[in-house]
C-alpha cells in the first residue's frame, strides 16, 4: 500500500496504481470529511470510475441526477459523464475507486495536492493545468 496523499481535507491512498497493473487500473481508498465537496465538476474522456462505499455516504451528481454512495453501494461513472460529489453527513465516507484504464496513478494526485495552499484554497488556474494533464476536463458551470 501506499502512502496517503492529502489534498485539502480529502485522503487519497493508492492500494495499486498504474504502475503496478501495467496500465489496466489505478485502484486507491479516497477519505471525505464531513461536509467536503469536490469544487470542480468533471469528465474523464479516457477512463471509467467505479465507486464503492466502504462507510459513511456521499451524493454523487452524474450529469445532473444524484446518486447516493454508502456502505457496500457501488456507482459506476462511465467516460464523458460530467459528475462531483459532497459529503453532506457528519461522519467521514470512504470509498474505493477504480479508474479503468489506469492513466492516472498518485502523480495527479500530488500534483493536485501542490495546487492547494495552507488554508485549503485551490489555485484553480494550476488545478485545472493539472486536470488537462491526465485527460480530466472541467465542466461548463
């Protein structure tokens, strides 16, 4: 296993990367405080997401229906689905995700995570240079 990557209060924690399945996934634990959302709503033109509740629940919005995400409920983004999620409970969710094909791997994490300052603000412009970098694309607000 590897080392946690935090980004902002998010935990993310590869199990296996792309590294390690010569491409075929990129496999890792993500961690989501209470009341945590993910700022920017996306795709991914080149993979697939798989979403597995391990504890706590988060409502993913997948082009503009939500979907909740708890213990044992598994959700599956396919590529060029526009999606985000929050965490509206007061406990921590966690979550397995798999990306298929594994394009990814902990770099864009780290260099997501360098795109955040102290008090937890992202630089936007630099988040989203890291997103066109791995293939994820910011959706029109």
């Amino acid at each position: 296993m590897h080392h946690p990557i935090q980004i902002g209060n998010l935990s993310v924690t590869f199990l296996k990367s792309r590294h390690e399945t010569q491409g075929q996934a990129d496999i890792f634990e993500m961690t989501v405080p209470p009341h945590t959302n993910l700022h920017i709503p996306h795709l991914h033109k080149d993979y697939d997401e798989t979403i597995i509740g391990i504890n706590g629940t988060t409502t993913w919005t997948l082009d503009g229906k939500k979907h909740q995400v708890g213990p044992g409920k598994q959700l599956h983004i396919p590529r060029g689905v526009v999606h985000t999620y929050v965490n509206t409970y007061r406990t921590t969710a966690r979550m397995l995700c798999i990306l298929t094909p594994g394009l990814v791997g902990p770099e864009y994490f780290r260099e997501l995570a360098a795109a955040i300052d102290e008090h937890g603000r992202p630089d936007i412009p630099a988040v989203v240079a890291v997103m066109a970098r791995y293939g994820v694309t910011p959706a029109k607000a």
